[in-house]
C-alpha cells in the first residue's frame, strides 16, 4: 500500500502562492491595461481606434474607482510626459504612485 504524505501548512500555503502569483499578475489591472493599449511613441493604439498624440495638445488623465491608482500608475509610465495633468479618484489605501496624475482619496458615498 502507498503512503500519501500530507505537506504541511507552510509547505502548501507556499505551493498555493507559487501557483496563484502568475495567475493574479496576469489579471491585474496593470497587465490588464498594458494588453488593451499599445503606445509606439507616437500614437495610442486603444480598442481598435488609433490617436496620433503629436496632433492632441493637451491629454488629461480621469479615472476613478478601485483600480484607477494603479491604472493611473501604468499609463502614465506607457505615456509619460504626454499626459499634461490628470485626477483619478481612489479608496483610502489604494495604489500606485503616479508623479503627473493627482489621486484623491474618498470613501463610497453609501
């Protein structure tokens, strides 16, 4: 008769993170926002439209909800100084750390 070992706690919290990592990183709203949109220097490629940003005087960023730090965050590393200003409403504790790009915390309005 075979034995089966059971791992521990520690061994399977491990093995669980180890699976789980790869899958959460792939669905973040980061990856998920880098996948959608594709910026060759130039122009923004974005749900099959393309916006030639030398023609755009002014681009300002709007966001709000649980995401939108981190989302803010990404597109303003893909785009840089291309943004001129922007303001994402976010959750106290919420992330990212955009430079260009003002989060304003608030809580749910209910």
């Amino acid at each position: 008769m075979d034995v089966v070992t059971t791992p521990s706690n520690g061994d399977a919290r491990l093995l669980a993170m180890r699976l789980l990592a790869p899958a959460l990183a792939a669905v973040s709203p980061q990856a998920l926002l880098r996948a959608a949109l594709r910026w060759d220097g130039y122009t923004l490629h974005a749900g099959g439209q393309q916006y030639d940003l030398d023609r755009i005087e002014r681009a300002v960023v709007v966001g709000a909800g649980k995401a939108s730090g981190g989302l803010a965050a990404a597109l303003e590393e893909m785009l840089g100084p291309r943004i001129a200003a922007g303001l994402v409403v976010v959750p106290s504790g919420g992330e990212g750390a955009p430079r260009r790009i003002r989060l304003q915390e608030a809580a749910h309005p209910v």
